[in-house]
C-alpha cells in the first residue's frame, strides 16, 4: 500500500489552515470524549508543545464484561478506566500517529515527510523530527 495520497489530500487540508489553527491527527476507529479533547488543548501549546497521547486499545468488544449483543457502537459508556487492563487489551506506548499541534508548528517542523513510500513510518519520521527539534 502506499499512503502517499492520504497524505497529499492531507497537506491540501493543512493549506486551507490559518497557522493559529490546532490540528488533530487521529485515526477514524479511535473512541474519545470532552475529556480527552480538554487533555489536548491543554497540552498543545502555540510555538511551544506537539501532543502525542498515549491510547490504550481494546483488543475485541467481545471481550467486554457485557454479551457483544448489548454493545451498541453509540455507546462508548463501556470504556472507562476500570476496563482497562492487560486482559482486555494494550496501553499504545510507541503509537506516534496520534497528534495534536498547531499549524505553525506542523510547517515550523517540515510537517509530515510526503516522499516516504509504502505504509506506517511519517508518524514515527514526524515523531523523531519533533524530539530532534524541541
């Protein structure tokens, strides 16, 4: 597979942007609420802070203490902190393509690396460029 033109239409939405703008890179299948959106404002600082959230993911709904009939996929009440544990499934520790920052930081930093071929290494490129660069 190659991301490449994910990332072009990406970078044509990035354009659009005013450089005060904040921006989320976040996967379609990822469950958040006001909390965790609170979480990255408050940790997305202009000119000053990227955010890179730690996830936790959730091997199978079937896993849920409640019959897979129950769990409807409106309702995200099932996943609270008292369901997060080794047997349900992982803390994403080194998942990097979850971020938050702002426009003018993402052209500050080069934004994402677009002559990268095949699947799944801009983020953890983008990654290293923010370490190397804050």
């Amino acid at each position: 597979m190659n991301r490449l033109p994910e990332l072009v239409r990406c970078k044509k939405l990035i354009d659009i942007l005013d450089d005060r703008d904040m921006m989320l890179f976040i996967d379609v299948d990822i469950v958040f609420d006001q909390k965790f959106l609170s979480r990255v404002r408050q940790n997305t600082v202009l000119g000053k802070s990227v955010y890179f959230p730690i996830l936790y993911s959730l091997y199978s709904p079937k896993l849920l203490d409640i019959g897979i009939s129950t769990y409807r996929k409106t309702d995200y009440s099932y996943f609270t902190e008292n369901q997060t544990d080794s047997n349900r499934g992982f803390w994403r520790q080194f998942g990097f393509g979850i971020a938050s920052l702002y426009k003018y930081d993402y052209n500050g930093l080069g934004g994402f690396d677009l002559s990268i071929k095949g699947w799944g290494t801009e983020d953890v490129t983008f990654f290293d460029h923010v370490v190397q660069n804050h």
